[in-house]
C-alpha cells in the first residue's frame, strides 16, 4: 500500500510540474498583442482565446499541443499586399474566424487522422482585388475549423 502511495504521489507532482513548465513556456514563446500586425500565440494543455485587431495584419502563427485555440480576425484590417497564418495543431482543436469578404486560401498538411473543416466564401465568388488571407494548416491527430461563422 505504501508503494501505492508514492507512486500516486509522484504521478500528481509529475503532472502538475509538467503543466507547470508547458504553461511557462507557451507564455514564454507568445509575441504579439491583439493590436499588433504580426503575433504569435503557443497553447500547451491549456486553452485560449485571441481576437486580431489589427490595422494592417501582415502574419500570425498559433501553435496548439493538446489543447484548444479559438483566434478571432474578424476584427483585423489585412495588409493590402495580403496576409498569412500557420496554424499548427496537435491532439487538440483549433478554430479560426475570418470575414466572409475575404479570399482565404487553405493549404493543409493532415497527418495521422487529422481533420480541417473549410466554411469560407468561395474566392471566385469575391471580386479580384478582394483582401487574401493564406492559412498553412498542420493538423496531427487534431481539428481545425476555419470558418466565417461563429461556430466553435
């Protein structure tokens, strides 16, 4: 019963140190604030929610292990020579929000059971000089939502 314990014991404090440290190191690694015309956002067993306000957004990464990310850009201006994401998700769900007024074009990577879902207006149904959004989407063992609605 003894060993029980100590196994159990150091099973908890290994838990919690290893939440601890992926917590240090996502807030560690984060650039960017929601004004800022590049950011960059790391989830390690935790989630978040970024909304992009800004004026001219040129690039963004986000990066998810075993957690969630909801990122907002709906309210961000894209620069006028176009902008681009790399979303990057790994066991864990990631869901992306842009305006229906934008040509977003996905290119994605699935590895091992990974799923992206695209809701996004068509870009041939947008004007030629409509703002372009280009997301590089990795997904392993994961989802990713991109969509212009307010789905998860």
């Amino acid at each position: 019963m003894r060993t029980l314990l100590k196994v159990l014991g150091f099973m908890v404090v290994s838990a919690i140190v290893t939440r601890v440290v992926a917590l240090f190191v996502a807030r560690q690694s984060d650039e960017g604030t929601e004004v800022s015309d590049e950011f960059r956002r790391t989830v390690v067993f935790d989630g978040i929610g970024f909304t992009s306000r800004a004026g001219g957004l040129r690039r963004g990464e986000v990066s998810v292990l075993m957690g969630s990310a909801r990122v907002d850009l709906r309210n961000a201006v894209l620069d006028p020579g176009g902008a681009h994401l790399a979303v990057e998700t790994t066991m864990g769900g990631l869901s992306v929000h842009v305006r229906d007024d934008w040509a977003v074009i996905v290119e994605e990577t699935l590895i091992g059971g990974g799923q992206t879902e695209v809701q996004v207006t068509s870009p041939d149904d947008l004007p030629a000089d409509a703002p372009r959004l280009t997301i590089d989407v990795t997904t392993r063992l994961a989802g990713t939502l991109i969509t212009t609605g307010d789905d998860w």
